[in-house]
C-alpha cells in the first residue's frame, strides 16, 4: 500500500533539504515518489505500486505535487535542491539513509532497486 505524503512531511523536506525521520525511519527501505498526476509513466507504475502486497520491511511514499496549494515551491524543491527535473522522480532509502535514485521504472526494477535500496 501507498503512503501520501503529507503537507507537513513535505514542508518539513523543503525547509531542511531532506524528508525526515517520520519518512525515511519507518521501514528498513523506503521509496518516496515525487510525480505529477498527468504523467502517464506514473500512472504505469501507480497501476504496478497499487498492487504491491504490504510488506513489514519497506514503505511507498508518493506525492502528487501538481495537485498541492504548495505546487510551485515543491516544484523548486525538486528540480534546484534534489537535483531532478523528470517525473516520475524515486528516492530510496536505507535503514533512514539515501541510498539511491532515479526516475520511471518497471516493476522488476523498482523492486530490486527496493530490496537493495540502490
């Protein structure tokens, strides 16, 4: 199951330059997407993401920032701090740690990229 990031969880990236704890610290991995509602690439992966099992280990985190009062500032976010002006943008984390990143992925690949978190 995927997690929508919150407001709050997003303002608190913005502000320090990365998500904190309550993101990053919930599972041993940990995938956060950052996309667009429009992009056709995440509505593939949604389709692949949506039908994951829960698993104990790892957590999804997805958001949406099109559809937020805080688009812009997000957007600046993304492209200036984290470095990435293409959607679908992931993140994975390792034990609360980036250990990877990248843009679309297929199923296979975003799983193996989980597992070992880069």
């Amino acid at each position: 199951m995927m997690i929508r990031l919150t407001e709050a969880q997003c303002r608190h990236a913005m502000s320090r330059g990365e998500f904190g704890p309550d993101v990053v610290g919930t599972a041993a991995t940990v995938a956060v997407v950052l996309t667009q509602a429009w992009c056709p690439q995440w509505q593939w992966m949604r389709s692949y993401l949506d039908s994951l099992p829960d698993c104990p280990d790892s957590r999804i985190y997805y958001l949406e920032y099109d559809r937020e009062p805080f688009y812009e500032e997000f957007l600046e976010f993304k492209e200036d701090t984290l470095g990435n002006r293409e959607i679908p943008y992931v993140r994975y984390y390792r034990e609360g740690r980036i250990a990877g990143d990248g843009n679309y992925i297929a199923k296979d690949g975003f799983l193996k990229r989980l597992g070992s978190a880069g």
